[in-house]
C-alpha cells in the first residue's frame, strides 16, 4: 500500500505531504481545486512521461516522491532482476529538472522509467474517467475474463505459443521469399558461376601474366642490346675483354718492379673474370629469350579475360574474382538446397500451429467459464447500484485467425432497461452506466488481483441520492482486502469512508511580498478530524457555511458507517 506522497513544486502545489491509511479514503474538494493534481503527481512516480510546463517554478526542480509497504508482495525477484536493493519499505522518486530532463530513482537507486513503471505497475490500479471509456474495447473485456479461473496463465501459455508459432512463420516466409528469388536468380548464377569456373583463375596470375606480356613486348629491343652488348664486349680485337687481356700482360711485365702494381695486377684480373662471367650469362639470356606470337597472343587473350571479368563484377583482382565465384556456388547450392529446407521449415510451422491450437481452446474454455462467472457475479452489484433490470452478456466467437491475445473475440453486450435487447456496450450505454458498470467491473477484479492499492478518479460521475451510498458501500467493501483511494465530488461516498483528505487553493504571497503581482494561488491537502469531515460532507450536500439541516444529514450519513460513531 501507498503509506505517503511527497510533492515539491508541481503544478499548484507549492510542497506538500500526504499521509495514506489503509482502508478507504476519499478525497473531496471544490471543483479546480487541485484534486486531480495528485494523480497527475502519482503519475510521475509511476514512470509516466514529464513536462516542464507542469512546474510550480520554472526556476527549480519538481520533486515527487511516493513511499509504499510492499512486505508480502513476493517482488525480491523483480528487484533482483534489475540488480536493486529490495527493502519492505519501498521509496519512488522522481525529478524533473528545469531543463525538462527526467530522473527516475528505485530506493535511491537510478533506474529507466520503464523500470520504474515495472515495479509501479505492481503496486496501483488507476481508474480513471478516461479508463471508463475502455469498457467497450474487446481488448479490455478479454483482459477482464482472464483475470480468473486461471486465464492469466492459460492467456501467458498461449502467448509464449503464439510467439513461437509467430516467429517459425516469419522464418518459413522468410525462407519462401528467398527461395523465390533464388530461383529468378538461379540461371543467371549459374551462367556466372560457369563463366568464372571456366576461365579457371588463381590468385597471383594476373601479376605473373602482366609481367611476362610486358617481356615480350620488349623481346626484340632486348636482344638487340644484348646483342650489342657482347660485340662491344667480347666479340672482335678491340673489344673490352681484349683490351683488359692486353693490360694485364703488359702490366705482368713490370709488376715485379713496384709494390703498388701487385694489387693492380689481382684487380685486373678479376674484372677480366667477371666480365667474362656477365658476358656468359647475357649469352644465356640471349639465347633463352625467344619472341612467340603464339605466347604474345595467349597472354594477351587471357588478360582480356581477366580485365573483362574484372570489370563485369566491378573487382581490381583475382582474388576478389574467386571470392564472388565461391558466393556464386554457395547461392546455388543453397538454391539447390532450399527446397528441403522450406520443407522442414513448413513441418515446425505445422506443429507450432497444433500446439497453438490446443492452448487457444484451453484458453477459450476458460473464458467461457469466466464469462457466465462475470455474468452472475456483476449482475447483483449492478442491481444495488439502482440497475435491478440490467442485463450483461458476454458473448465469444472465434476469431477470423488467432491472435496476440487469443483465437477468441471477446463481446460483451449490455441493457440497462427492461425489455431492451442487450446491444454492445459502447453503443447503449449513457456515461452513468458505464461508470457504475466499471465499478462494478473493479470490484469483482479486485477480488482477483494481487495489486495492494486502486485509485479512482471521480468514479461516482453520474450518480447521485441512494446510489452514490451503494457506491461509497462497494468501495468501503474493497477496502477491506485492498487500499482504496477515492477523488469524489459526492457527499455520501465521502461519508463511508474510513479517512477523508481536503484539496484546497489559497493565495499566497511569494517571498514574503504581498503586492499582487508578487501572490499566487497554490493547492493544498490536509487530512480531516471527524469533525472536521461532518462539516466537509455538510459543505459538500449545500454549501458554506452549512445550514443545520445539512451538518445534522452529515452526522447521519457518517454514522451509518459500520464502526464509526459521530457526535
């Protein structure tokens, strides 16, 4: 249960501090008067989104913080799942800076807002008016039957087996749509595949074939120097290795004759030994080196090949050839391959849907259960709340497929007056009904659920007299398994309750300055003694000041509570 609400500058409400009890409380005040604030605040607390605009003072930050009792609710493993400390006493707060940026805390702890909103969402129910509206929505009326015999359960089974049917299905199309494209594709792969296959690459080919295209293109000029080379060298009287013979024999003749010489005479003779070796070895090449057109044409054509290919797949080298050759033989063997595997894939899509089948009946056969219990059980609250003659039917047909929620659409159908044929809610309802319909809906839930606390926002919007004490009694009857929050306008609703909280505005003066461009109107909550509560409840059945007849109607309305004598 929610034990106190701490609010520091939001929207009128300048700092405040709220005590909660447990049973009900209701809160009353003058329409405008800041009730619907407080939940504005609450929502803050509970991850819902935040707006500057809603700050007291654009100048400072708005602090909202909510401390709840969550002994015995069994949340440890929550808040081990998102690595925060777990204590009984449960602290949310939330800041909302000047600069519109937003921070979240879990016992102090910082946390995302969809953190905060898991934990939040374990703790209050929030009716509000708007919620109301929702009563006609399948989707809300199919929440509603599976929240007995079970159906929460039953309705997770189905969606764990509805997601994997989903998911198989995904992967089947998935697989289909490739199987279509890799067959518009096939031929044109395999024409590529052949082609590359055929001109039967390796990698570093290219860089040997320009290098020998190169060779041959300069085959003539090489000969011719080499050719040139030997004549000048070693061919004819007047060549180099003559010239260095004839040195070295007229050097032979005197070298005995100077130190110096000896050296001389060795350095001679070796280069007239390596020229010789160099002259050999350009004989060599000149003799190996034979022009071929036939060569000069093949490595020119297997260029073209390489070049023509190159450019065809948008590559710089072989290598990137063979690796698109290989992507090529891995479409098409997974083309090959792909018949096999939407097979398999159609057998797990198959056994998914049988499996999906039989938790959708389960799930169907508890809500047809479910229905004929929320048929009975809310017919009697809605006959104490002045509606002996309605009529409520819930009718499920199966669906065109199966969905998120079920195989199931879930109707329900509503007359409020004798001899009216039920029609579906949102289309005979007035807004009275629909809001004493939804109260009924709650307290039948409430039973149910393991939420501590359930906020109603004006859930008395249409009702009046003998009415609005059922109302105030159906809701003083929750509370007696949950904390129960009432924001009602209704004297006798405010009267039933075990604790009343006022909303109130005032005009204050800001820094202590009492001109009026320096006051402001703020909203305040305080709780009411009980004597204080006759003279709310006096105010609230005519007006201020009370007459007599109204405070004296006041006292009898609070004492027809069980458990509470007023004076």
């Amino acid at each position: 249960m929610i034990e106190s609400l701490h609010i520091e500058n939001y929207a009128l409400i300048r700092e405040s501090d709220i005590a909660f009890g447990d049973g009900f409380t209701a809160i009353t005040g003058e329409t405008g008067a800041g009730k619907s604030i407080l939940l504005g605040a609450l929502g803050l607390v509970l991850g819902q989104r935040a707006d500057t605009a809603a700050l007291y003072d654009s100048t400072k930050k708005c602090i909202v913080e909510a401390r709840f009792n969550i002994e015995g609710l069994g949340m440890e493993a929550l808040f081990a799942e998102h690595d925060l400390d777990y204590d009984s006493t449960l602290i949310l707060r939330r800041e909302i800076l000047p600069s519109a940026k937003s921070r979240a805390f879990v016992n102090d702890t910082p946390v995302t807002l969809p953190v905060m909103k898991e934990v939040a969402t374990r703790l209050i129910d929030i009716h509000s008016q708007h919620e109301t509206l929702t009563l006609s929505e399948s989707g809300f009326q199919t929440e509603l039957l599976d929240s007995f015999n079970g159906g929460a359960a039953a309705r997770k089974q189905y969606s764990e087996a509805y997601g994997e049917y989903t998911t198989l299905k995904r992967e089947l199309e998935v697989l289909m749509a490739a199987d279509a494209q890799g067959k518009r594709d096939l031929d044109y792969n395999r024409f590529l595949f052949d082609e590359l296959q055929k001109a039967a690459l390796s990698d570093g080919e290219q860089e040997d074939l320009e290098k020998e295209s190169e060779l041959l293109e300069h085959t003539e000029v090489i000969k011719q120097t080499l050719s040139s080379i030997t004549q000048s060298c070693a061919s004819d009287d007047n060549s180099a290795v003559t010239a260095l013979l004839t040195a070295k024999s007229q050097l032979s003749k005197v070298v005995s004759f100077h130190p110096d010489l000896e050296e001389l005479f060795n350095r001679l003779d070796s280069s007239i030994i390596e020229l010789r070796d160099i002259m050999g070895s350009i004989e060599t090449i000149d003799n190996d080196l034979i022009y071929s057109t036939e060569r000069q044409d093949y490595v020119n054509e297997r260029l073209d090949t390489i070049y023509r290919l190159q450019k065809k797949h948008n590559v710089n080298s072989i290598a990137e050839l063979l690796q698109i050759e290989q992507r090529l033989d891995e479409a098409i063997q997974a083309a090959d391959n792909m018949d096999e595997r939407i097979k398999t894939a159609m057998e797990d899509v198959d056994k998914a849907y049988s499996k999906l089948q039989q938790v959708a009946e389960k799930l169907t056969a508890i809500r047809r259960k479910s229905a004929t219990f929320v048929e009975k059980q809310i017919l009697p609250t809605l006959a104490s709340l002045g509606m002996k003659d309605a009529r409520l039917e819930v009718r499920i047909t199966p669906a065109k497929e199966f969905g998120p929620t079920g195989g199931d659409e879930v109707t329900f159908f509503f007359s409020a007056n004798k001899g009216s044929e039920p029609r579906e809610i949102g289309k005979v309802a007035s807004g009275g009904e629909l809001s004493r319909l939804m109260l009924a809906i709650k307290s039948l839930i409430s039973q149910a659920t393991l939420l501590p606390t359930i906020i109603f926002d004006e859930i008395d919007t249409g009702v009046s007299g003998d009415i609005a004490v059922q109302v105030g009694s159906i809701l003083r009857s929750m509370a007696s398994h949950m904390q129960v929050i009432a924001i009602t306008h209704l004297p006798q609703i405010a009267a039933t309750a075990s604790a009343q909280l006022k909303v109130y505005k005032q005009v204050e003066s800001l820094a202590g300055q009492t001109s009026d461009t320096t006051q402001r109107t703020a909203s305040h909550i305080r709780p009411l003694s009980t004597d204080e509560r006759v003279h709310e409840v006096a105010v609230m059945l005519s007006s201020e000041p009370p007459t007599e007849a109204a405070l004296q109607t006041a006292r009898e309305l609070m004492s027809a509570c069980p458990h509470r004598s007023v004076k």
